[in-house]
C-alpha cells in the first residue's frame, strides 16, 4: 500500500535501525553462555538503534525534536514537533534471546500523536497508523477485538518486578483481574502489546509505570483501530501519569473499574 510522506520517513528509519537490531539479536545465543553475560552488549545495540533513528529522523524533517530512550530530549527549531522514540522496547526479552522487541517511533504535533510506527524486526510485522487515518498491519485496516464479556476476554498487562513498581499493588490489581478473565498474558514490550490490541490479539491490555516512548505510536494504534486509550484514573494524562488501559470501549470500563476498586482494597 502507498504510506503518506511522513510514514514513509518513519518506516525507513524503522528498517534501517532494525538491520542493526537483528545483526545483533543474532549475536546473543553466543553471549548467553559467558560470564560477564550481554548487558553491555544489549545496551550498546539500543544506543546504536538510537542513532541511527535519530540521524535518519533528523536528516529528513531537520526542524523537528527528538524524545529517545537512551539520548533523552534535543529540542528542534520547530517546537510544535517532536518525535518519541523507543530504539528497542522489549530490552529484557532482546537481553534473554526472546524474539518479542520492537522499535516503536511516534510523532507528537502540539500536544497530539499524529503518526506511529511499530515494528518487530524478527516477525516482520510493521504497525502503521496516523491520526483520522487509520492503523495497518503491513496492508492490513486493523480493528479492535468487539467482544463484550470480560469473562471472554484475553487480557495484556505489565507486571511489577525488582526494582521497579508497586508489588502489592500488582498482586492486587492481578487477583481482581484474574477472577474475572478468560486468559492473561505479560509478553514483555508495551508497544506491541497496545500493537496487539489495534489489531485484536488482545482485548484488553494495562500497565503502569511506563514512559513517553513506551505508548506514543501504540496508543494512536489502537484509537486509530477504534479503541480507547486513558490512564488508569479514566483521564487523557497518559503521558503524565505513566499508566495505561487500552481496549474496545466496554472492556475498557469495565476492566478499569475493576482496577479502580482493587486499587481502593
């Protein structure tokens, strides 16, 4: 299918930066097995990604700033632009050998994500939306799943784990889920699991404590595929908050008011 100017400038970055990511990805079978292990290397491939996204984003709309990962914000002259960038989200599955990491790109215009572009270097699948446009999967519309019974309902989540998050919280807000759910699933990578809710894999996904760049192209997916996105007090401070419920428009509120209850218990 033919992609407007700017989606072509993002999936170009995208597939240039992925070549990296896979020659590496390629490496870590032979680095699980040292001592030493391959974080450093991990963290050396999502800086390499970075730049090479930045340069590629920067050379083609030079005005615009940049919101990384790893390089964190570089204002641009044109301050009504800025793109959000993961360079590799799904880091901990990449560290293990686990072929679930995408590089997720967005593109905030004023205040609004206008564009996004989601893609898994080792399935292929390329994630497209922009703003009244609608989401793709390579050529594909996607929609939202419109199952209506939470008892139907495969469910997407993140979960608290050392060092990071509420762990009494999560056990809460998991026991109240689980009880009422047909399946729940933690596949590691924020942006595809709000990818996998565009194209209705998931019904349902949540999770807290996330960053600009882990939601920024996924949650115009999924409102572009007909979904709903907040965070979990119901409001649009997504990005402020750093918490995110994203599904069809009933599962939406009646998983978020499960939450809501379990956070009160």
């Amino acid at each position: 299918m033919a992609h407007s100017a700017l989606l072509n400038v993002m999936i170009g970055a995208a597939r240039k930066a992925a070549r990296s990511l896979k020659r590496d990805f390629g490496e870590i079978e032979k680095l699980q097995v040292s001592l030493k292990g391959p974080a450093n290397f991990v963290t050396a491939a999502d800086r390499r990604a970075e730049d090479i996204l930045r340069t590629e984003l920067i050379k083609a709309r030079p005005g615009y700033g940049f919101l990384g990962e790893e390089g964190g914000k570089h204002e641009g002259a044109d301050k009504t632009n800025t793109w959000i960038v993961d360079p590799l989200d799904g880091t901990t599955n990449f560290l293990h050998g686990i072929p679930q990491f995408a590089i997720s790109i967005g593109l905030e215009r004023s205040g609004t994500i206008v564009a996004g572009v989601i893609y898994n270097p080792i399935s292929d699948e390329l994630f497209t939306a922009e703003r009244g446009k609608g989401a793709f999967l390579n050529d594909h519309r996607l929609r939202v799943a419109a199952r209506q019974r939470m008892n139907e309902a495969v469910v997407a989540c993140g979960l608290p784990h050392y060092g990071r998050g509420d762990l009494a919280l999560g056990i809460k807000e998991l026991q109240a889920v689980q009880e009422k759910v047909a399946g729940l699933r933690r596949f590691g990578a924020a942006a595809l699991d709000l990818a996998c809710v565009a194209a209705g894999r998931f019904d349902i996904y949540w999770e807290r404590n996330l960053s600009p760049w882990d939601m920024a192209a996924g949650l115009l997916m999924v409102r572009e595929a007909g979904g709903y996105v907040t965070d979990l007090n119901g409001t649009d401070a997504v990005f402020a908050n750093g918490h995110i419920i994203a599904g069809n428009e009933t599962l939406h509120r009646e998983l978020l008011a499960v939450l809501k209850a379990a956070a009160k218990g």
